[in-house]
C-alpha cells in the first residue's frame, strides 16, 4: 500500500468510525427520547374498547369500591326479572321447588338472591341433592340444561340420568383468587354440578372421569362428561360453564352461572 493510499484508507476507516459513533449517539438519543411519544399516545382519547376495559380493570388498583360495582351490576342484572313470570313459567315446565322470599335489594356484603327458588326436582324429574338455592332465572335454564344432560346420558350411558350432585348453590362469597369481584353463587346465580346418577349402573363424577381438553375421552361417562360439557356452552343459554380445564379449584365440578358479561359502570 502506497503511503496515499494509506492516507485514504486512514481517512475513510475514520470516517467509518466518526459514522458508527454518531449511530450510537445517535440511537443512544432516541432511546432517551422513547419515552416522549408514548407520553403523547397516552394522551390520545382510547378506543371505546379499551376505556370500557380500562374502568372494567379498575379492581387492579381498586378494591372494595370496584367489588361494589361489580356486585350492583350483577345485583340488576338478576332482579330487572319478573320473579312472578318467572315462577310461572319454571311451574309450567314441571319444575319442583319451593319460593323464597324476594329481596329488594342486596345485603351490606352484596349478597342475595333476587328472586329465590329452591329446587329438589327438575322438568325431566332429576332429583337435586342438596337442592339448588338459585334465582328463578338461573332455574329457568333447567329444561335446556336437562334436555342436553338426558340425550347425551341415552347416547353413553344408555339410560336417563336421575340424581344430580352438587357442591352447593348460594354461598355469599368473591371469585375465589378475585377478592374484588363478587363471585355468582353469592346471587344464586350458579350451581356446581359434581356427579350424575343414571337410573342403571354408577354415577359419572367430574373428579374420576372428566378427561382434559387436549385428550380423547374413551371410556363412556369420559364421552358423557365432554359431551355435556360442550353442549352446556353453546346451547343451555348459561354464561359460563367452568371445569377441570379452567383451573385446579374447579376439578370436582362443572361451574354453571349466568353472570352478566362486558357490564360497565353508570
Ligand atoms: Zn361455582
């Protein structure tokens, strides 16, 4: 390499250098910089989706005042039904149950059951054991919620079912793990469903034979209990059906309820 040569070299390789440190600075300057932008984004008004999850998210630094407002709202959600329809129409369906007096409105804690019913027998003549102390609402879903428990107990089981197990109804409680959101059993407003009895041979329990979702149910109360459980979401008019594959609290039992969904607050 001739000394020019080198001189050019030297310069360009400088250059090269000079350039690489102004990209540092560079980069270095925007990171400090990052902070800016977003300060201006938070400032833009949020999509109606993300304010209504945002005061929806509220229990993240609330607390008891977000448990209240949830409670209320699912309070009304309850009691804008006509218990007296209501009564009518689970009589109708051949419903066995007796009424509970009707609340006004919740206790101190947001508990209560709006329009009560307390239920030993359903339209297909299963037999509740503990009976269910629910709002006549939730009652109200019993007809479908059998029809699809007495099909698919003719289709495995090859007979109805007769008895229904359950881990209790009414329970003045939050979501267990969501301290600030009132749990539905506390309304009446969900039932445990544990075990089920057909008329011939053994009853078919969540514990033993629920089979989790990304396994194939074999045996026939393992094909029941998938069945039912599929079927009870899309077609029993329920809100939310929640077992083994939700989590561990509910692995000897399928959660029924028709909480209100995308509630906001007044
Ligand atoms: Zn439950």
């Amino acid at each position: 390499m001739s000394p020019a040569m080198r001189g050019k070299f030297l310069q360009s390789a400088l250059a090269a250098l000079a350039a690489t440190a102004v990209l540092v600075a560079g980069s270095a300057t925007s990171a400090q910089k990052a902070p800016a932008p977003k300060a201006a984004a938070q400032k833009k008004e949020p999509s109606p989706y993300l304010a209504d999850r945002l005061r929806t998210d509220g229990f993240l630094q609330g607390g008891a005042q977000y448990r209240a407002q949830h409670a209320q709202a699912q309070w009304e959600n309850l009691a804008q039904e006509d218990g007296a329809v209501c009564r009518e129409a689970l009589k109708a369906a051949g419903i066995k149950f007796t009424s509970l007096a009707d609340r006004k409105a919740p206790d101190t804690k947001g508990c209560g059951i709006p329009h009560g019913v307390m239920v030993s027998q359903g339209p297909t003549g299963i037999r509740y054991s503990p009976p269910l102390v629910v709002d006549c609402s939730l009652a109200a879903t019993l007809p479908k919620v059998e029809a699809i428990l007495q099909e698919e107990a003719e289709r495995h089981l090859g007979g109805p079912i007769s008895r229904v197990g359950n881990l209790g109804t009414y329970s003045c409680r939050s979501v267990r793990g969501w301290a600030q959101r009132i749990s539905q059993h506390a309304l009446g407003n969900a039932m445990d469903f544990s075990s089920f009895q057909p008329k011939r041979g053994r009853a078919v329990t969540v514990m033993r034979d629920y089979v989790r979702g990304g396994e194939a149910p074999e045996k026939p109360e393992e094909r029941f209990l998938r069945a039912i459980y599929q079927r009870l979401w899309s077609e029993s008019g329920l809100t939310r059906v929640l077992g083994p594959d939700w989590d561990a609290a509910h692995r000897d039992h399928l959660h029924l309820d028709r909480g209100r969904r995308g509630w906001r607050f007044p």
